[in-house]
C-alpha cells in the first residue's frame, strides 16, 4: 500500500512540475526584441495560448517570410519542449527508463556521425541529452536558422528543419 502511495505522490510532484514555467532542461532561446522574428514569435506565441485551432496557428501569415515563419517555430517548439522535459527528467533516469521508447511497439536508437554511426539503443536520459544537444547545434548553426536581419535571409535547409522538428516530435 505504502508503494501504492509513494508513486502517487511521484506523479503528483511530476505534474506540479508541468505547469512550472521557470524550469527548463536548458536556457530558452530568445529572438531580439524589436525584430521581425520577435514580432513573429509574439504572434506566434499570442495564437498558440488563445485556444485557436493549430492548423490555423501555424498557417503564414500574409505576406511573411515562410522560412523566418517555419524557424520561429522550430525554435518554439524546441523551447516548449525543454520545458516540458525539465518538468520530467529528474523522474525518467537510466534505471527507471533504461531505454528511449514511444511505448512497448517502438525503440529510438541514436545515430550521428561522431560516436554513434550504427543505430544504438541508450537509457532515455541519454538519448534525450544527445537529441538537444543535436538540436541546440542546429537551430544555433547561422547556415540553417541565421539570426541577422539586416540582410536578405537564404533560404532555410528545409530537410534540416524538418528533421529538427520531426526528430523532436518523435522523441515526445
């Protein structure tokens, strides 16, 4: 019964820690107040907290740069979810979560071209550490998310955005 009891009182400590705004895995990544991408991501940010329909949240809007667009995002949702799993990571450890799973049907491995150039199964912690990490270089990489305003952007790798958000979106 006590056991019963002691997990509970884990999920409810867990759950307080959700809705706590001020813990993040790792520092948020902020856009310079008073450039376009700020105004941007206000909007983005006013859309998403409004209750508004995702699909309507994320449309372009007119006549915006579809790449400072999808980048705002990218960012966003990279910061969101360093809050939610600041919320969580000190419950999932290498011995409660030996391995990074979306459930019993399916195992992420990690690959990269340094350490790890076979897919290879690691304790969640792990995987997540080597994810953000990966990611923090990308959206942190000028070549891919530049920052500068003052000139014209280049086009976004759109297949490195969409793996940044898609490798995220999975690990969740």
């Amino acid at each position: 019964m006590a056991m019963k009891e002691d997990k509970e009182e884990t999920m409810s400590i867990a759950l307080k820690q959700v809705f706590n705004k001020d813990k993040t895995f790792r520092p948020k990544r902020k856009f310079e107040p008073g450039t376009q991408r700020f105004e941007l991501h206000k909007r983005a940010q006013a859309s998403l907290n409004s209750g508004v329909d995702l699909r309507a949240a994320v449309q372009l809007p007119s006549g915006e740069d579809q790449n400072d667009w999808v980048a705002v995002h990218v960012v966003d949702f990279f910061n969101r979810i360093n809050l939610i799993y600041g919320t969580i990571c000190e419950f999932c450890t290498e011995r409660t979560c030996p391995v990074m799973s979306g459930g019993p049907k399916y195992e992420y491995r990690w690959q990269d071209d340094l350490k790890y150039k076979k897919p290879t199964a690691l304790p969640a912690p792990q995987y997540m550490n080597l994810l953000m990490d990966w990611i923090e270089v990308q959206i942190n990489n000028e070549d891919i998310f530049p920052t500068c305003v003052d000139f014209e952007v280049v086009l976004y790798d759109t297949d490195k955005t969409g793996r940044v958000g898609g490798d995220v979106f999975a690990a969740c």
